[in-house]
C-alpha cells in the first residue's frame, strides 16, 4: 500500500486481522506475566479461600447433623466428641451451621464481586476513554453513589425486599459498592488513553470497543483483579453485619445467622463463647484471606512495591558475615 493510497476493504482486513491476534496475545500475556509473579502472601490467600470454595461445594453435604434441629434443653453445649464446635441454646449444631452457612456467604460474595466489576470496568473503561461529556455524565453518576450513605440505604432497601436467596441482597450490594473501582478504572485508563500503543491502534482505524478491549483492559489486569477482591470482601462483610442486625433470610443459613441467634440467645451472659468464636473466626479467616490476596495484587500492580520486595530478596541472597576486625581475625589465626 503507498502513501496516500486509502486501503481497500481487503486491505483493512488483512491489518485489522493481525490487530485482533496481538489483542489477544495482550490478553495471553498480561494473564501469564499475573499468574506466574504472584507474591507469597497472594498465595497464601488463595489456598485459604479455595479451602473455603471447596467448603462451600460439599459443606451440606459433609454436614454431620441438621442446623435447624432442636432438642428441649435449655443450655447451650460445651463442644464435645459428638458436637466438635458445640451447640446452641435449642441443640443446633454449630459445625453443621457452619458449614452450610459457609455456602451462602461465599456465594454472596462472589456474586456481588462480579456484578460490581463489570460495572465498574464498564463505567470506569468508558469514562476514562471517551472523555468530554461521556465522562463527566460518568463521572457525576459514580459521585452521586460515592457520597450515598450505603448502610442506611440497605438497611432500608433490604428491609423491603422479599428475601428469596441471596440475589436481590447480591444486586443492592453491587449498586451501592461499584463506585469506588469505576473511580479507580478511570484515572488508570486517563494515563493509559495517551500511550504509544492506544495512539497507534487509533490510527490505524480500530473502533473505541476494541481498543478498550484489547489495548486497554489486559494492561489493568491486576488492578480489576484487585477491584473484584476487596468488592468481594466488602460484600461479605456488610453481609454479615446486615445478617447480625437481623436483616437477612432466615430460611438459608450463613455466618450472619449464626452470630444473630448467638446474640439473640444472651451466649456472652450464658457463657457459651463457642456459640459465637467460632463463626466470628471463619468469618475473619476468610476475611485475612482476601486481605492477602488484595495486598499480593497491590504488590503485583504497583512497580515500587514489587522493586523493593526483589531488593530485600536479593539483600537476603547475597548477604554475608562481615570480615572480623583484624585485631580479632589476627589473635584466631595465632598472630597475636
């Protein structure tokens, strides 16, 4: 093709051909440069929320006794050889809780994790790319929800909602906690729309969708990865608060529930610490763990973080005992 010559439609395919494999080539390699440098801990947090996943699959199924059985004693038991974690105050096995409630926690998370990103990256990809009066619409919208007071409204919204499973709690959760990742999306992709690469895929005609798709989104990997993580953990979080306060569906058990039925069952005043330590720590291990993961992705993302932790490993490869003083190597070596 010569200069001034306007490509012909076999011509524009034969460019945007190769564009499209180099798109997903980008994909390809920002997914094996962010699965092969994960840091320990990152490691270390999904080991733990996949030890939480598999609970989650064959918790009901491993259950040992039915969660919502009640017997006629009216004190809470200690945890024994045929109740590992205890009992409640109406006989419920705390373990069987656990691990049936374990199922609705995690999902909830995950699924308020996945509806609040593909918000944000929709909203933040879209605002930061387009500019102009795209971005500032965008940008007002995600203000508006940045600013609104999230507890008291789903308190309120869930206090109206039919509570059918952990959908509708799932969808409020997402509309209340995407602003702050479109927020963050957005000032990475401001840096990002001027760089050689976006200038070049714009010049050669390709369509704003595909370069938001192929140019943009696998250089903000890690930081959408990192969006999804601590959307998760706030979801799981606020869910089990909410589930304390005694707004949640009874019917299906969580971590929530649990820590519910110990307040409402006076478990510090019978001294039934079991009845509530033990959801309270699964609740903070999952918790840590998504903490973990959250700092190993920051560290990933972020070049000073990762130089400095190569520095300290190669501090620690190539330390050495220092040289004695030569009075004191003199008297070993009988000099002296």
């Amino acid at each position: 093709m010569t200069v001034g010559h306007l490509p012909t439609d076999t011509e524009a395919t034969s460019v945007a051909a190769p564009t499209v494999r180099l798109g997903v080539s980008a994909w390809m390699l920002s997914l094996g440069a962010f699965r092969g440098r994960l840091p320990l801990k990152a490691q270390v947090g999904l080991v733990i929320l996949a030890l939480y996943i598999l609970v989650a699959i064959i918790g009901p199924w491993v259950a040992p006794y039915d969660p919502n059985a009640t017997t006629t004693q009216a004190v809470p038991e200690a945890p024994n050889l045929h109740h590992l974690l205890g009992t409640s105050a109406t006989g419920g096995d705390v373990l069987s809780q656990i691990l049936i409630g374990t199922r609705a926690t995690v999902v909830l998370g995950l699924m308020t994790g996945v509806i609040a990103t593909i918000l944000s990256v929709l909203v933040g990809t879209a605002a930061g790319y387009l500019g102009g009066y795209a971005d500032e619409g965008l940008s007002l919208v995600s203000n508006v929800f940045l600013v609104m007071p999230a507890l008291p409204l789903l308190v309120v919204i869930l206090g109206y909602l039919p509570h059918t499973g952990e959908l509708p709690t799932a969808i409020v959760l997402s509309v209340l906690g995407w602003a702050w990742g479109a927020r963050v999306i957005r000032a990475q992709t401001l840096s990002l729309r001027n760089r050689d690469f976006v200038l070049a895929a714009r010049e050669v005609g390709e369509r704003p969708w595909r370069i938001i798709a192929f140019e943009l989104l696998p250089n903000q990997i890690g930081l959408i990865a990192a969006s999804f993580v601590g959307t998760v953990l706030y979801a799981i979080l606020t869910s089990v608060a909410l589930a304390f306060l005694g707004i949640t569906n009874f019917s299906d058990w969580n971590y929530g529930d649990i820590l519910y039925w110990a307040q409402s069952g006076s478990a510090v005043e019978l001294g039934a610490w079991w009845w509530y330590v033990f959801p309270g720590v699964a609740v903070a291990v999952l918790g840590m763990s998504l903490v973990l993961i959250n700092f190993g992705l920051d560290e990933l993302s972020n070049p000073r973080l990762r130089s400095s932790r190569s520095l300290r490993k190669l501090g620690r490869r190539n330390w050495r005992p220092a040289d004695p003083t030569p009075v004191i190597r003199d008297y070993a070596e009988g000099s002296l």
